[in-house]
C-alpha cells in the first residue's frame, strides 16, 4: 500500500470537497431565498417521513442525517419548536424517546421539496447530461457513497 495518495486522487479529493461546498451553499441560498429554513431540516423531515409510523430515535435519525449527535439533539429541538416533530416516550423503555413527524412538517418538507428540487436541477442536472449524472453516481457508488436509492427519486434527495 502506498504511503501517500497520487496527484490525481489528491486532486479528486480536492475537487469533490470543493464541488460539496459551493452546491451545498448554493442550495442552502437558493431555499433561503425561497423562504425555507435549512437543507437539514428538509433531511430530518424526510428521514421521519421515510421511516415507519414516521418516527425514529434520535440516535436512527443520527445515523441517517450523518451529523453529529450535538447538532441532531439542537435540530430536533427546533423542529420541535417549530411544531414539525414531536417527541414521545418510548413505551419498551421510559428511558428513550422517538422523534416523530407532524402533519405541519410532512406539509413543509413537500413544500420544500420544489424549491430543492429546483435547486438540484439549477446547480447539477443543468451542468451534467443524464449520461454523466449517471456515471458520476458509478464513480461515487464505488467510493461507498451509494444512497441505495434509484436514480429518479420523486420524493426528495439527502445533501449526504
């Protein structure tokens, strides 16, 4: 194995990051300037949405978001705040609690989801043929980056 990585993977790190960063805050602009709270509420909600009687633990959405746990316990306190979730008591163990979507979040992260959506196709489906969309998926897929989802996802994409 090699001690250090090639120039040409150096610099597809390098791109990646950089491609993460400027289409991530493009989108986060793009929601904003549309009246919407942040993409990580949009993944919450569609995390809750996606996930059986539309609740999970903490820690499951956690896992799901992939954020760190101090930034899922404040997000989820927002969004309970805001009426988008509740909290409720784990009937197996009084200890733990689920995170469940509300009918006012269901609503926002459909609402949201055409201004993502919008955004998605401004920022990446308007520079990249289906084609090359499609082999960038491949290439990403074997970096372990697979969604493990199809590639027309009508209900929303994760900015993971």
């Amino acid at each position: 194995m090699k001690c250090k990585p090639s120039a040409e993977a150096t610099g597809a790190w390098t791109r990646l990051m950089r491609a993460r960063t400027r289409v991530l805050d493009a989108v986060e602009q793009d929601l904003k300037k549309a009246g919407f709270p942040p993409l990580a509420w949009y993944d919450a909600l569609l995390e809750l949405a996606r996930a059986p009687a539309g609740e999970l633990r903490p820690v499951e959405l956690e896992r799901q978001m992939l954020i760190p746990q101090y930034s899922t316990s404040r997000l989820i306190e927002r969004l309970v705040e805001e009426g988008l979730a509740a909290r409720r008591e784990c009937k197996a163990d009084k200890r733990g609690q689920y995170v469940e979507i509300t009918a006012a979040g269901r609503d926002l992260q459909k609402r949201m989801w055409c201004a993502y959506a919008s955004a998605i196709e401004k920022h990446v489906g308007s520079k990249l043929s289906d084609a090359e969309a499609a082999q960038l998926c491949a290439l990403l897929d074997r970096l372990g980056c697979s969604c493990g989802t199809g590639p027309a996802q009508q209900d929303g994409a994760t900015s993971q």
